[in-house]
C-alpha cells in the first residue's frame, strides 16, 4: 500500500483547510485509514480515523473542528480542517491499517 497525503499549508487562525491521503492497492479500501500529527518537539498523535465502513473516531482537541470521510471508489481519505488554532500546527501523516504510513504535509497555523 503506497500512501500520499496532501493539501498541506499556511493558513490564519480561524481558517480551513483539507487534507487528502490517497492510497493505492486493494488493501487501502477494506483498511482502517487514520490520521496522526507531529508538532517539532513533541510525539506523533493520534488526529482521527475512519474504518471501512465509515465509523469515525477523533481526539478530544479536534471534535466538532474535524470532519474524517472517505471516498472508496478514489481510493482517498479526507480530513476536513476548520477553526484552525496555531497549536494544530504540525506534520500531518494518513496511516492504513497497522503497517502503511504516507509521508507528512506540513500544516501552518500562523496569523
């Protein structure tokens, strides 16, 4: 399973942004598909996950901000970012199941 995450970058506080993983192999549809983040100087979190069939989970610091959905027939995860705080800024990494990570986007919260 390959992973790319996108749609990184610098937003001002308050501001929104989208993040997408978009996964190749027949694993990444059937997979839980989460996302995780890692600000300089501290440990990889937990973000949100969503399973197969579209039961999601969140950190407390990101219910009612985030919004995980998925689009199986793209092969794609989405995090929906809103009411950005500059402590969300981090690297932001999509992991399928156990094994598979994507590389990081960068997420900025800067006025």
């Amino acid at each position: 399973v390959q992973l790319q995450a996108s749609g990184g970058g610098l937003v001002q506080p308050g501001g929104s942004l989208r993040l997408s993983c978009a996964g190749s192999g027949s694993i990444f549809s059937s997979s839980v598909v989460g996302w995780y983040r890692q600000a300089p100087g501290r440990q990889r979190e937990f973000v949100a996950a969503i399973t197969a069939g579209g039961n999601t989970n969140y950190a407390d610091s990101v219910k009612g901000r985030f919004t995980i959905s998925r689009d199986n027939a793209k092969s794609t995860v989405y995090l929906q970012m809103s009411s950005l705080k500059p402590e969300d800024t981090a690297v932001y990494y999509c992991k399928a199941g156990a094994l598979y990570w994507g590389k990081g986007t960068q997420v900025t919260v800067s006025s």
